[in-house]
C-alpha cells in the first residue's frame, strides 16, 4: 500500500512527499523551505529513524507507525504560528475517531478508548500518549514563516519508558494501517486548516479543542525547568497558553512545560 492524500487535500492543492524510510519527516520538510519551497506539501513515511518531540526527545517511528509533517510558507507572525498546534491536535482527533469508528464500532464509548487533547501537543487514549505533535518554524523569503507541523502517531507499535505512558492503536484494537490513518488525516487537516485561516479563526479552534481537553476543571502541575507551577486547568487563552486557577483563585498563564493530572499532579509522574 502506497500513501496518498485524502480527497478534500487533493481537491485544495496539498501536495504529498512519501518515504519508505527517512530520519525525521520533519527535517526533511524544514530543509526544503531553506531551499525555496512553500507547500503547502506533507511528507510522510511509515518508518522514521531520527525522529524527535518536545525537548529534543527521541521519537523513532517503527515501520508501520505514521511520521507525516506539513510544511507551509506564510506570513503570520511566531505566536500566531503556534496555534497550529490546536489545529492539528484537532485534525488527528476527529481522523482517529473516524477510523476508529471504521473499525471498532462502539469502542469509543469506554474510558480506555478515549481520545482527547493534551495541552500543548499530545493525543491521548484514555490516560496513555497515542500521538505527538511537534512544532517548528524559521524565517524564509520575502518575510515568510515557513512552519512544519510534526504529527508521530502511534499505529502499530509505542515506545517505552516515556514520561507519559503510551500506547498504540494496535494495542487498543483499532487495525488501521499508517496509509489509511494519513489520507483521512490529510483531509482533516485541510478541514481545520480552513477555520484556522492563518490565526484569525483561532477563537472557533480554541472552543472546539477545549471541548476535545483532556483535564479541563481538573487539578494540574506543570513543570517547566526548575518551576512548578498547581492548580486547576481552567481554560487556554487567546494565544494557546494553559490558564491555572491557583487554590488562592489567581490566574495564572503558562507558556510551556510538562503537564501531570490529577493524583499525578502532586508526584510529576503520569
């Protein structure tokens, strides 16, 4: 099976690089913006070897697992580029809960099966991590931002030993190859891309992605370097970042870190 772009993508133009076999789609995908190309284009492959997440965290795709990345040239500015995070948190929530549904018809309705939105950037199953997004974007041509989107999903296989336990949709049951799981991402990426609109639909994102959070109303710790901060997750704000509400009823903003919930909270451990 050969990987190919959903109808909805076609129809608007993306265009599809697929590998047998690469280091980092998103690398790759970086490397050609520096070399004059604008997307909006998708490279993909079944079988990553250098992958990284968050922090420079190795993420190494086994063959059969999806690596795909999306690059775009625009001009928006950094934080506004960082919003494509929610949106493409929102792509593979609704590409998973359509094959999902495809394949194992009712399995949604169990805690374990699902699927929400941990900020900033993971699709999780149940409390275990399905997906990883990674964000990157450096300055091109005539002004441009060029911003690849890293999408790793765990298909048929998940690593181990990660500060989040993860799991893959084999595990949970749901047979689906890479190939499959990229067509109907790729047209629900262009779904969303379209209410993004280069940041000003941000607002129609932010409320469909906190219906889709994970631990919304529930205690939280973040961790960012040597700083923690506690309390409750009470929303995200106009510009993605996480707001705490302390026990002492102050709002706080939190740009980044690593987030634990619930009785995990207190410990730093998921």
């Amino acid at each position: 099976m050969t990987f190919s772009l959903g109808p909805r993508s076609s129809a608007e133009g993306y265009r599809l690089v697929a590998f047998d076999r690469i280091g980092s789609t998103n690398a790759e995908a970086m490397s050609r913006a520096r070399d004059g190309e604008c997307g909006p284009v998708w490279f993909v492959t079944s079988e990553q070897t250098a992958g990284r997440g968050r922090r420079h965290r190795p993420w190494i795709a086994p063959r059969g697992n999806l690596a795909s990345s999306i690059l775009e040239a625009i001009v928006v500015s950094p934080s506004v580029a960082a919003t494509l995070g929610f949106t493409a948190g929102l792509a593979l929530d609704a590409a998973l809960r359509e094959v999902s549904g495809k394949t194992l018809p009712g399995a949604l309705g169990s805690d374990d099966m699902q699927f929400s939105l941990k900020w900033p950037n993971d699709v999780m199953a149940g409390r275990q991590k399905l997906a990883g997004i990674l964000l990157e974007a450096e300055t091109v041509a005539e002004g441009r931002l060029a911003v690849v989107v890293g999408i790793g999903t765990n298909v048929v296989g998940a690593p181990e030993d990660t500060p989040t336990p993860a799991t893959s949709l084999a595990a949970l049951g749901i047979e689906v190859s890479a190939e499959d799981l990229f067509a109907c991402l790729s047209d629900h990426w262009a779904e969303f891309r379209a209410i993004w609109d280069n940041g000003r639909g941000f607002g129609e994102i932010r409320s469909l992605w906190l219906s889709r959070a994970a631990g919304l109303g529930k205690p939280v710790a973040v961790h960012t370097g040597g700083t923690t901060r506690e309390g409750t997750f009470d929303t995200i704000d106009e510009t993605g970042c996480m707001i705490i509400r302390t026990s002492g009823g102050k709002r706080v903003s939190v740009s980044a870190g690593d987030v634990y919930f619930g009785s995990a909270a207190s410990t730093g451990a998921s």
